[in-house]
C-alpha cells in the first residue's frame, strides 16, 4: 500500500510536509481534506479526531506532527537527501531551528490569521500588530543567525528548511520582511526557488482567497 499524506495545498503545514517528499521523490498519494472529498475528511476524522492536518498514512500506521512526519520518512523510507544529520550535535542544532521556525515564526503569523477568522476576541488591526511585534523580533535573531549560511543550519537543506519554506512565506504576508534584514530576504528568496518548495507553491495557488487577510500579489 503506498503512502498517503492527508491534508490541503494551502495550509503551511502540509506544504512542510510536502517538502520532504518531494525532495526524494517519494512515491505517495496525496488526500486532499475538502469539502468535495469528503471520503477523505471521514477517513482523517476517524484516525485524528484532534483534526489537524497534516496526517501521514503508511499501510496501517499513522504519524501525525509535522517534525515526526519528516523523521518518520527519514527513518522508514529514506531518500538520497537526508533532512536529519546522522550527527547528534548537528542533529539537535537542526531541531532547534525547526522548533524557531514553527513556534516563533508561524505561530506568530497564525496569531493574525486567527484574528482575521474572529477566533480571538480582538480586532483584526490590534491582531496582526501582535503578530507583527513578534514577528520582528524572530526576524532580528533570523538575521543574525543566517549569516555565512545557505540554509538555516549551513549549507545542507534538512528539515528545518522545510519548516522555515512555508512559516516565512505567509509570514512575509503578515508582516514584510523588511530591507533592515537583506540575508533573511535572500534566504527566503532561495527557499522560493528550491523546486520542492516551488512546486508546493505553485499547487496552493488556486486556494490564494482563502487568506483572511488578503494574499498579496507577488510570490
């Protein structure tokens, strides 16, 4: 039975995901949670009532959380580009980076997003100036970091690349990255421009409505 990734083009996470897949070109079949599916959402819904996507099927095991999806691949269907250093040292240097990206950066993003969606009792305006704030303050130490680097742990593309892809991508929606940050510009530039992640953009551009804020045109 071959994999099967459940989970929506557009949503940050499984595009996350996403990368890794296709950065090994790894067989599987994507399961799309919508509403003219609905054989998928029922079949996700019973496995993860949690219902957060994405979820990863192989045969009659699921993983769920997107970092263990990445490590699960890795461990049962390893590819020629290895996204978890064999290096302890390395390997939690890429962990951590992974943790930022998603806790410091997308989460922050989401806050706005949230707001926009009426799911905290805040405004709209008040809500992305929040994200805003916390926003600039993973970009000051994101500018920092990625000097003398490629990728954001050095010059290996590893898991978390996959996580920065899509948290800086709709984070610069929220909040633009601003000229006072020329290397954290160009690392997203380049994530842009790894086919992985390009591909996974260019299949999410149909749902681009679905921004509460309003998807810019650029990108």
């Amino acid at each position: 039975m071959p994999l099967a990734l459940y989970g929506h083009p557009f949503s940050s996470y499984t595009q996350k995901a996403l990368i890794a897949l296709y950065e090994n070109g790894t067989a599987f079949e994507f399961r799309c949670i919508g509403p003219d599916t609905p054989e998928h959402a029922g079949e996700w819904l019973r496995r993860w009532p949690i219902a957060r996507f994405p979820m990863l099927l192989d045969g009659e095991r699921q993983v769920v959380e997107t970092s263990l999806i990445i490590e699960y691949l890795q461990l049962a269907h390893p590819g020629p580009v290895r996204l978890l250093p064999g290096d302890p040292m390395a390997a939690l240097d890429v962990r951590f980076l992974d943790r930022y990206f998603d806790l410091y950066v997308m989460s922050a993003m989401q806050l706005a997003v949230d707001t926009a969606l009426l799911r905290y009792p805040m405004s709209v305006e008040k809500g992305r100036a929040m994200a805003g704030e916390r926003l600039e303050r993973a970009y000051v130490w994101l500018e920092g970091h990625l000097a003398g680097k490629t990728w954001a742990t050095g010059e290996e593309f590893t898991l978390a690349d996959c996580a920065a892809a899509p948290s800086l991508f709709y984070a610069d929606w929220v909040h633009t990255i601003g000229e006072a940050h020329p290397l954290l510009r160009a690392y997203r530039s380049r994530l842009l421009a790894r086919p992985s992640f390009a591909r996974a953009v260019d299949e999410a551009r149909p749902y681009r409505s679905f921004f509460p804020l309003g998807a810019p045109d650029r990108d």
